[in-house]
C-alpha cells in the first residue's frame, strides 16, 4: 500500500491544485509588485499591472527570471520581506557560473520540510527506519532539507554531512542505517567500498539527487547496495532541494505542485512547449515568502507529464532530468548530454566515475572520456586494456555518432564533488 506523508494534498484533485495555484499566483504576483522594484520594473517593461495576471492562464504573460537576474540583484534586491522575516540562507556554487544566495523565511523552511518529508515517505522512509543523510549541511539545500524531512517523518537522523568515507561506512554498519541520502556518484562510490571491504550493511533505500543520474547507474547502484534508489531534485533558488521527487513507480518525479507551477520551455526561443516534449523546465515559486522567484529559467532539461500515476499522487511528473541546457555539449555540431556517454560506460560494464575533456585541436573539436578501470583491471597487461579502450571508442561512436577518445584510469582516481561532481571540462571555454 502506498504512504503519503499528506494525502489530502498529494493526491489532491486537478480542480483543487488548480485553484490553489489561481490563487497563489495572484497574491504572489501583488507581493513582488509591492515589494521588489527590481521585479516591478520588470513588469512594468512587459506593460503589466498585477490586475493583468487572475491565474494560471495568465502565466505566460509574466517575464521570465534567470540566474543573471539574481546576480542583478546580488544579495538582497529580489527579497520580498525584510530580512527581519528572514531565518536563513543557503547558498549554492551550482554545476556552473556564480554563487547565488537565497533567503528563507520561517513558513518557508516549515513548507520546505513537509515536501522533504514526502519524499522521504515516497521512498519506503518510516519511524522505524535510520536515515543516513551524506550531503553535505552548511550553506548547501541538501543536507539540512532531508534532515529536516527525516524528522518530521520520525527516522533516526544521522547527520554524517558529506565526506570523510571511512566514519561513513562505519555508521553505517554500526548503527544499521536503512536508508542513504546523497549524490549519486557518491552512493557509487560508497556501493564500491562496501563491496570492496565487504561490509555488513542494512540499507533498504537511498535519496539520491543534486545532480543527473541515468537509468544504468541507478541499476548499478540498486545491484550493488541491495536496494531501491530514488531520484530527488530541487534548486537553491526554488525554495531548496525536494522541488520534485520520485515514489515506487520509479518513472519520472512528481513536482510539488501546491508550491509550484512547472512549464516547459524551447531552451533557444523561450516558447512554450506541449506535454511531453523535451525542453527547459521553467518553474514559478508561488508559496515562497523571502525570496519568490516567478517563470525561473532552471536550465535543466526535462519533459512533463500528467500521466496517471500507479502511486496514486496526482502531481505532475518531470522525466530524471537530462542534463542543463548549458551543460550540453556540442561537438563537431553533434549535441552530446553528459549522461548520454555515462549510458555507454555503464552499459559496457564500466563504472560511473567518469570525466569529460573537450577542446580544440587544430580548428577540430576533440572529446576524451576518463573512466575508472575495474579494481580487477589493473593486474590486466597493457594490450588488455588497450583492447578494452578500443572497444568503448566503439561503442561511444555508434551511441553518439562521433570519435572519442577513451582513457582508463585507476580506481578512485577522478574525483568526486560533495555538492555536485564535475564530469565536463571544456577547455574551449578558456
Ligand atoms: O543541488 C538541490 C538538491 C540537493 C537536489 C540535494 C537534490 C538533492 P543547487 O545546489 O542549487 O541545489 O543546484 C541545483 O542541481 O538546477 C540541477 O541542474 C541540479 N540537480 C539537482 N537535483 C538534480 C537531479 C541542489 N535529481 C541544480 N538530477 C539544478 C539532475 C539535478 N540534476
């Protein structure tokens, strides 16, 4: 039987979700009017009055905000309260450009945990279960968001915060932790050590997210660790990690819709796409008090969905997103994503720790791909791994159309991000 930590609004009917975004919007709309210039400037420019704006229809009208915004208005220009309302910040470096800070209210944090503790209870999360939160706590929305939803749910906290890998594993053998929240390549390489040094672990589930995932090592990390990995996402700015989650369908992540309005947008053109098209996930804040961001531009590409959900919630559905739309690479005029090449690695048996070289040699764009070998690999002579290089330059140019070069390299040698982990340098960008 499927668990809601609050059924009356995740599975709310369309009417009602409507109408409480009709009328979040417009409040929120009045808000920023009255006490963000900068935003207010903004609407005055598109000829708007909040009287133009009585609900969802009226969405499209209002111009989009973007991460330059927010440096515009670095640090304070976009609060909508006095930072006397303000109980905290959090801050976040991102996969890329600058530092951005945002302000949270009490009701905002309050809003924040009850979705953390939805998708703490999507993923099998109960007062019985030991919830081992690796992300890192501080100025980072990932640690202190599960935490908080941990709580409210009533599992036995552990704040481990991230790194430090042996105190990881020994908490986690010693206090029987059940469920794991951290990165992705973090869970991998957690996966690997516990195998390595064939621990005794409890761990049922896992809360993964703050950074793209495919489907191959989603089932790498399940395989390995002997559980059911969830996908979590959320930004900074949109009021913290826990935007969206998945539940036991493990087919898309349902944004909180009682919070926020998704769009998807054409990344190069800003127009509106259809349901089920692949664009630029564009999400309006509705509830956030401090700091509400209306139309954000995420830069993270995703396609909608309205499907019926198996679990019974009736939010909408994002596919994992895919990659940002300033992460995607184009090489020789060929668009690669990031996850594309680690959907090749992983298929050929190798592991998810990977990085990414782009340059230019000659007026030509090349591509080089790091990956760690096997630990069983490094006993190999030198023509088996040759052989195991070629095999993947194969596979990389019929998945992806275009050569690439492979290198193996040893075990534990790339390394991995606390908040996120970067898996592309492109040295063109110098
Ligand atoms: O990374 C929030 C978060 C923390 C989500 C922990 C999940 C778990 P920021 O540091 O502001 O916030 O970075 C936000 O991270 O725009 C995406 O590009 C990326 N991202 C976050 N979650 C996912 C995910 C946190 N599940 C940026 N899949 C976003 C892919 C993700 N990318």
């Amino acid at each position: 039987m499927e668990r809601y930590y609050q059924p009356e609004i995740e599975t709310a009917s369309r009417e009602q979700l409507t109408a409480w975004q009709d009328q979040h919007l417009t409040a929120q709309v009045r808000s920023l009017w009255d006490s963000v210039p900068y935003y207010r400037q903004k609407m005055e420019a598109a000829g708007l009055t909040p009287a133009d704006i009585q609900g969802i229809g009226d969405l499209g009208k209002l111009p989009f905000m973007t991460r330059e915004d927010l440096t515009a208005c670095y640090p304070f220009g976009m609060l909508a309260r006095p930072t006397a309302d303000c109980v905290t910040i959090h801050s976040s470096a991102g996969t890329t450009g600058k530092k951005l800070i945002a302000f949270y209210t009490q009701r905002d944090l309050e809003l924040w945990e009850d979705r953390c503790a939805r998708a703490v209870t999507a993923a099998g999360g109960m007062r019985e279960d030991v919830c081992q939160i690796s992300f890192g706590y501080g100025l980072f929305t990932g640690g202190a968001g599960l935490d908080g939803g941990c709580r409210r749910v009533g599992c036995l906290t552990l704040p481990m915060s991230a790194g430090n890998t042996d105190r990881q594993l020994q908490f986690m053998e010693d206090l029987g932790a059940t469920i794991l929240c951290c990165t992705p390549s973090y869970a991998a390489y957690l996966a690997e050590c516990v195998q390595e040094r064939g621990l005794k672990i409890s761990l049922r589930s896992g809360i993964f997210g703050a950074e793209p995932w495919s489907e191959e090592m989603r089932r790498s990390i399940e395989e390995k660790l002997g559980i059911k990995a969830y996908d979590i996402y959320g930004l900074t700015e949109l009021g913290g990690m826990g935007v969206a989650f998945e539940c036991s369908a493990q087919d898309g992540l349902h944004i909180n819709e009682d919070s926020f309005i998704a769009e998807v947008v054409d990344p190069e053109t800003g127009e509106a796409l259809p349901e089920g098209q692949a664009g630029e996930l564009v999400l309006s804040a509705v509830t956030q008090e401090a700091m509400p961001l209306l139309r954000y531009r995420t830069r993270d590409i995703c396609v909608l969905s309205r499907a019926a959900c198996p679990c019974g919630r009736t939010h909408i559905k994002m596919s994992k997103p895919m990659g940002r739309s300033d992460d995607m690479l184009v090489i020789k005029g060929v668009n690669v994503f990031p996850s594309q090449i680690e959907t090749v690695l992983l298929a050929q048996g190798f592991s998810c720790n990977y990085q990414i070289i782009v340059d230019r040699l000659n007026g030509t764009d090349t591509l080089e791909v790091l990956v760690e070998m096997p630990p069983e690999a490094l006993t190999d002579k030198l023509r088996r791994i040759n052989e195991m290089e070629r095999s993947m330059v194969a596979a990389m140019k019929s998945a992806l159309g275009i050569r690439a070069k492979v290198r193996l390299v040893p075990p534990k040698t790339i390394t991995r991000g606390e908040e996120h982990t970067v898996r592309v340098v492109d040295k063109r960008k110098k």
